[in-house]
C-alpha cells in the first residue's frame, strides 16, 4: 500500500504513545528533503525522521544511522534556533489525511512562552514541512519555498498566512456519522467502481486500504458499518505487515489486509517496518542525490575509455599488416630495374611466396627506391607503435577496472560516507578542486565492522583509501584477505590466522556482497594471508597484486551481512 490516511493515523498514534511531553534535543537536516529529530522522552533518545520526498514522504521513528552534516542548511538553522530544547504538547492528524500536526511550546530568549506547530504534509512531490506561529497562523519558515505563480490557491513561503491545502468533503472513517456513510455510499452509484466510490467518500483512503474494505463489505453482507468497524479496529490491533510477493515487489499495510497476496513479516511497530521497508529505496535515492556528479564524471571516463580501446584495438589490426609493408619493400628493392617511371601500381614476383605475382601500389611522383623506402618507413612506424598501443591498452583496462570500482563503491556506499571518495577523484585529478586556500581536513570513516558467528571480526573497507589502509597497514601479515576475483569490490580482513571454515564462508559472502556482483550467484572469492597481498609501485589507490590464493564460491546475502554487522 501507500503512505495513506489509514498508515499516518497508525504512526500518529505511535508518535504520541512514544514522543507526547518530550524535548527536542537535537536537529539535522542529512539530506535535501528530510529532517532527523532527537527527542528526549521517558529517559530514552528517540530519533524522529519527518521526510518530504517526492517518492518516499513519510513520518517514522528510526533506528538508521543518518550523519549530521558539517554545514546545516538555512531551515535546519531556523529549526534549531525556533524549536530545539522545546517540548512537543502533543501530535494530530488532520481528520484522516496525511498532514500531521506537532503542538510545541517554548520559552524565548527572554523568558516568554511561545506556542507553534511543526506542520508536516506528507502529498507526493508537494510534499513539505511548515513550522507556524500558532497565535498569528503564520508561516515563519518552510523546507520548500514556492513562488505564487506556481500556486496560486496558497501562497508557501515565511511571512505568509498558512492555508490548508485544498479541501476536499470526504469522510474521516475514524470519526463519521453512520447514518450519512450509508447516505453517502447509497448516492455513488455512478461514480464509477467500487473502490472508486469508496476512494470517493472516505478520506485518506489508498488503493489498497478501499480494497481491503471493499472485501469486509463483501464478507459481511454489504453492510457498511459492520465492514468500517471491523476495519477500523483492526487497523488499531495491528500488526503492521510487510509484504513480498512473487517478483519480489514489496508493500506494506498497517495489520495483514486478507486481500494482499505474498509472503507475510508481522513487526512489532509501524516505525520499525518502514525501517525494513524504506533502507534501500531511500539509500539509492540519496546517493542519487549526492552523488549523481560524481556518478556523471566517472561514466563519462568510462565511455571515453571504451571509445579510446575500440581505436587502440583497431590501430593493433592495422599493425598486423606491417609485414606486408616489409614485404613489398623489399620485392620493390630487389626489382628495382623492371619498375617503369611514372607508373602508379607494378606486378612483381613475390619470392617469399614462391614467386607468385603481388601488385604494389607507387606513387608515380616517386622513384622505385623512394617508394620502396616508404614502404619501409610504414612497417617500421606499424612495428614501434604495437609496443605504445599495447601498453596504452593496458594503462586504459587498469584505469576502466579503478572507475569501475570507484562507481561500485558509490552505489554500495553509505550516503556520508561518500565525501572520502569525492577527495579521491579530486586527488586522482578526475574532480576540479576550489581553490578555497586551505585544503580542508576531512573526517575519516572507519571500515564496516563485521562478527562472524564464531565471534571473529571481520573489517571491510569502504572507498579505495581505507581498502588501502586497511590492507597494508591496519591488518596483520597473518590475517587473511578476501576479495571478489577479477571484479571491482572491497577489500575484507578477517582478523584470524586459521580462521574456521564457516568463518572464512561468511567473509567471502560479505565480500561478494560488497562487489559489483552483489545481485549475482555463485560469485568467486579469492583467499589469501595479508602477507602475500602487495601494492605495485606507482598503483591507484586500492589497487594489489597476491599470489598464493585459493577461492571459494558463494551466494551473496542481505541477510547474512545485516545479521553479522556490528551495530
């Protein structure tokens, strides 16, 4: 289902039980469209993330490690300014749609206690969050700015009165009058099929939610109120359910809707679901976001590489044909006397071909010595560039193989940890530097954190500049080494000289889910201890040599990699 009224009633509730009386402790804004809230509520730190994203707009609590970002965008400023060390009164919905209200207090500066509201309206790509003066209803800062000419019914920027998006006179299934549902519904006959009319009448109702009541009218005998009570409470009881079906398409519904079809994942919060539900969609779109440039840059490399190595390997054909060249400077050079002057081609015997005739084109403008000389001059230039196109060949693979695992570790990356790579392609001259002056310091990561089931750690790098310091300085010579063979991927240490072999099945596994064959089977692994692990001189960054390697072959698995990371 979508991001309904039926789901945002369900998270309001939960919001209240958990945050109703806390205080705001600390605010982020991570990424363009979305802010992460501390709030400080029964002696526990809850982290609230309020997202305006076009796809994936919603509410939740969160256990996702966002970072806080070294510079706060303008409205996280004003949001920490307004209402950090607040105290949130309490959460509304708005009848049954997707605006939630937050009612905070706080005192000013000077002692005076001010009253706001922290509106969040959860609407597509209209998506945004508002925090209003309560007393005078007006907008003191909002996440997205529109100019009038683009919406004309309400004016959305500071200063301006805040008006409720357009109203429409549909019913709240939570609070109704019974009588006028069944008057309503007996009215919209033709207002087309069913789940239409019901999409009509109620409000806050998606696809999937109409359906699922249309089935209990069904189930009951047509009658409406029995159908919305039974409904309503089970929406209430829960458990909110993850679906997948065949294909793999998941969906999720506040309690297990009989009408949706799949494998079935009860969760004990709504919250913790949408966790489960969002971790990939979300964490694709915001490298998206982030690091599209960089994205752009190194495919852009990577195309002009393909088209370099398509002349490169055309201009190798081309040398094949030197010894031609040789050929017929010679057969010129030996029937010096039976070439006529001015003429433009000449049939010789060829004696390296058993005397059978060979036409060599001329140039009449040219004597026979001088066109045997050119053709001298061509196979000499054909046999001294094999060695500079060989070489320019290698040097493009080499470089295609480090963008290409550059690429694959921005896909695989976490959205705040992709400033480290965007220092590499600065360093690595791919990226223009600003000249600011000073070259600011960056924060170093630290490599993803793995525990076998045994209890052996197992590090993994997360950009080329940890893959080398991980491997060449961090790990000792007796650690093994694991990397997915031939394929861009990460470097992992498995911090044990004999590790088990159940041990040394989970690395491998982690390490083929960390490569640019995540979505594969049967990836290869090469093995090896870190002492036979060498970094040639004058490498990119990331890039060994070993020997002595055995390789294992493994399934990658989501799974298995979110059970063994260490929190």
């Amino acid at each position: 289902m979508s991001y309904d009224g039926i789901f945002t009633h369900v998270i309001v509730d939960e919001l209240n039980a958990n945050l109703k009386d806390g205080r705001i402790s600390k605010i982020y804004q991570p990424f363009q469209n979305e802010i992460l809230m501390t709030i400080r509520s029964n002696r526990k730190n809850k982290k609230l993330l309020l997202s305006a994203h076009p796809s994936y707009a919603r509410i939740q609590l969160t256990e996702e490690a966002l970072s806080n970002p070294e510079f706060a965008p303008n409205f996280c400023m004003f949001l920490r300014k307004n209402i950090e060390g607040a105290t949130i009164q309490e959460i509304n919905q708005l009848g049954n749609d997707r605006i939630v209200i937050f009612k905070i207090r706080k005192f000013d500066e000077i002692g005076d206690l001010k009253h706001l509201l922290l509106i969040v309206e959860l609407m597509g790509r209209h998506s945004n969050i508002f925090l209003i003066n309560e007393e005078t209803n007006v907008i003191m800062d909002c996440l997205k700015h529109v100019p009038f000419y683009q919406n004309t019914y309400r004016a959305i920027h500071p200063g301006a009165e805040y008006v409720l998006p357009p109203h429409q006179n549909k019913l709240n299934p939570f609070d109704m009058d019974k009588d006028e549902g069944i008057e309503r519904w007996e009215q919209s006959l033709d207002l087309g099929s069913p789940i239409k009319r019901i999409q009509t009448i109620f409000q806050g109702l998606g696809k999937d939610s109409a359906k699922e009541l249309l089935h209990l009218m069904d189930s009951n005998g047509n009658q409406l109120p029995k159908a919305l009570s039974i409904f309503k409470d089970s929406v209430l009881e829960g458990p909110p359910t993850l679906i997948t079906d065949e294909k793999g398409k998941q969906s999720f519904t506040p309690y297990a809707y009989d009408t949706a079809e799949g494998t079935r994942l009860a969760f004990d919060s709504p919250s913790e679901m949408l966790d489960t539900y969002y971790v990939e969609k979300a964490t694709t779109d915001r490298i998206r976001q982030v690091a599209s440039d960089l994205l752009g840059i190194i495919r852009t490399e990577i195309q002009k590489n393909k088209l370099k190595t398509k002349k490169l390997e055309q201009s190798l054909l081309d040398s094949e044909s030197a010894d031609l060249y040789k050929v017929k400077g010679e057969v010129l050079t030996a029937y010096l006397y039976q070439v006529e002057k001015g003429a433009s081609t000449v049939t010789l015997p060829n004696f390296y071909e058993e005397e059978n005739p060979i036409t060599i084109d001329l140039n009449p403008s040219r004597s026979a010595s001088q066109n045997a000389q050119k053709y001298f001059s061509k196979y000499h230039k054909l046999v001294n560039s094999v060695k500079y196109i060989q070489d320019q060949l290698q040097k493009t693979k080499k470089e295609d193989h480090y963008l290409e695992t550059l690429e694959t570790q921005i896909i695989l990356s976490d959205p705040q940890d992709l400033q480290e790579i965007r220092e590499e392609l600065k360093d690595s001259g791919y990226l223009k530097s600003k000249k600011t002056g000073k070259k600011k310091k960056i924060k170093a990561s630290k490599p993803y954190h793995f525990r076998s089931t045994e209890g052996v750690d197992i590090r993994v790098g997360k950009n080329n500049i940890q893959n080398d310091q991980l491997t060449l300085k961090t790990a000792r010579k007796n650690h093994i080494w694991l990397h997915a063979k031939d394929i861009p991927g990460s470097h992992v240490i498995v911090e044990d000289p004999e590790p088990s072999e159940q041990t040394l099945q989970e690395a491998a596994i982690i390490a083929a889910y960390y490569s640019k064959f995540q979505q594969s089977a049967n990836v290869p692994v090469d093995y090896v201890a870190v002492k036979h692990v060498h970094k040639p001189n004058a490498a990119k960054p990331g890039f060994v040599i070993y020997t002595g390697q055995k390789t294992l072959f493994v399934d990658p698995s989501k799974e298995l990699v979110e059970q063994l990371k260490v929190k």
